[in-house]
C-alpha cells in the first residue's frame, strides 16, 4: 500500500486540564519514548513534540542527546534511532510550517480527542492519508484545547473501546490510532 | 458482538533482557495505569501483574490504595477505577488458575511477543475470543522466557508497522492488540 508521508504531533499547548481550564502541561519522558517507538514502527516521518516552554525544549533535547550520542546510544541504539524522529518546536504553527516544507503546502493537520462527537470516520481518514500527507495531531492533559478545532481541519472520531470509560492514555491512543490508518491489512 | 469475558497478564518473570538472559524486571507506575486504563477501555475483565518479588507486590498494592483510597481517588477517580482491575500475582500459573476460577476451565491463555513468526492470526485469535475466555499474555523486558512458549499455548502472530522497526513499548503493544482483538468493527 503506497501512502503520502505522516507526521504526528504532541500538543502541550494549548490544551485543557480535568477542569477544562486552557494550560501548559509538562513534558515527559515516557511520551517521548513511547510515541517516538510506536511512529517509527508506523512508519512516521516526523514527530513534534510542541512545547512553548524553554526549559521544557531543553529538557527534550537532553534526553534525545543521551538516547542519539551519549551513554544510551550503546545501550540501546533502537532507542536512539526512533527518537531521531522529534522535532522540538513553540507551537503547531511552527510544526505545520516545518512540515509543509518538507512535503508540501498540501499536507493537513488531522485533529484527535476523546470527546469529539462529530469527526470523520477512520475509514475516511485512511483515504485521506492516501492522497495527502497529514499531521496527526493528539493533546496531552484532557486534550487539545477548543481554539484548535475552530481551524476547520478535519476531527478524527474517537476510538470507542467496550464501554463508557473512555480515558485512554495518549501513548495508547496514538498507537491504537496509527495501527487502524496505517497498520498492515491482513489481520 | 458478544464475547467471551477477557483478561490481560504482565509478566514481570519469566522474561529475557536485551542479551536473552532469563531475568525478572521491576514493576512500573507506567505500565500499571495505562495497561489499566486500555484494559478498562475495552472491555477486559482482569489485569495481572506478574511478579514473583514481594517489594514488588508491596509496591504495587501502595499505588492501586493512593488511587483507589487514597488522595489519587479524589483528584482522578478514572484512574483508581482502571486500577480496580489489577491482581497481583506471584507468576502465570496463578493467574490461570485464579482466572479459570472466576470464568471456567476452558479459558485459554495466548501468548504475544515481537519475535514469533509461527503464531496465530489476528482473524484466528478473534475467533478463538468468541469460544472460549482468553488470557492475553504480554511480556516486559525483551519478551517472555523461551519456557513459555514450550506450554503448547496458542501465540498470536507479531505486530508489524511499516518496516523492519519493531520495537512497541509493551502498552503499545497491548494496546493494539486489544484494539484489534476487541475493537468496534466499524472503522
């Protein structure tokens, strides 16, 4: 199956925290780790890790340095190798514009959340993937926040599990939504 | 579709490290809630945690009472009701056993790893959750211990991404698994 590239994004800003209250979250090196594995996998071209905080940039690039140069690369190479996939960047603008750069003004940003009612369906998504190159956008913290889906891009339904609970964590949720776009066909 | 009922097991011992060597890992926080939080979505009716060291099983009941009891149980209840499903284990065979008290005799356990290629089908193991109750068997580390696949339980065959990189987090992996296993028909 030939596709247009994909490239994902990890808002911590701006999103909404339990109370629905727009915040900053702070990074974390499990999402670092755990995305960067799971869209290398997946085949992923890039991954954004969005953060207007300097210190929070700085603390990205440590990690990645340990994993790509440091004591870590002989390690665990694998490691290193799926994290030379982040890009750092202040905001979504900033990684929309790095990433039409790369692949063209064609490529789109796909919107994710758990409480959005009113999305396109995965199928159609796939379709879309094949005919332009997107950016799968999730939210840290209860989820990106509303000024972001006043963009008019389009909304990805949520993924539905067995039940009402519908709390998944982003690092599932991200490898749950890249395996039904991108995941081998014959399962 | 009805199914029949659903369990997950992390196994904590036996599994090999990055050399092949027989090893027992340490729990983690992580792997704790969002195995939790992706079982509870879907549906799964127990979550084992496998693991043979008693500080460890200490551990793990302190972080299941701040959520469940503690302070974690009114800033997240969420979290404390993922958590709910956590038993604590001293190994697999515990497991089967206290799973086929709870649901019969003929549940079955399956095993997952990245390194097998002669397992079962994705389409084969949906089917198989249909018969009879299953119990998903995932391993930390680098995978369960080669004595594990010498029970003549099923395996289920490895997810493959977009190329040879084939290293998920083991909350990756159990999250697409259950999402193809379980998960709504209509993508």
């Amino acid at each position: 199956m030939s596709r247009q590239p994909l490239a994902v994004a990890l808002v911590h800003h701006p999103v909404i925290d339990r109370r629905g209250d727009r915040v900053t979250t702070a990074v974390t090196n499990l999402d670092l780790h755990d995305i960067a594995r799971t869209a290398r996998t997946y085949g992923v071209s890039r991954y954004y890790v969005v953060t207007p905080v300097e210190e929070q940039q700085l603390l990205i690039a440590r990690i990645i340095d340990h994993w790509r140069e440091g004591f870590g690369a002989g390690y665990n190479p694998d490691r290193g190798n799926a994290l030379s996939l982040v890009t750092t960047v202040a905001n979504l603008e900033e990684a929309l514009a790095d990433w039409r750069a790369l692949v063209g003004a064609a490529a789109l940003p796909v919107l994710t959340g758990a409480s959005r009612s009113d999305g396109i369906s995965f199928a159609a998504c796939r379709a879309l993937a094949q005919e332009q190159p997107l950016l799968l956008v999730f939210g840290t913290g209860w989820g990106l926040a509303p000024e972001l889906f006043e963009r008019h891009w389009p909304v990805l339904v949520p993924i539905r599990g067995a039940g009402d609970y519908n709390h998944l964590p982003v690092r599932a949720a991200a490898a749950i939504i890249l395996d039904r776009l991108v995941g081998e066909a014959g399962r």
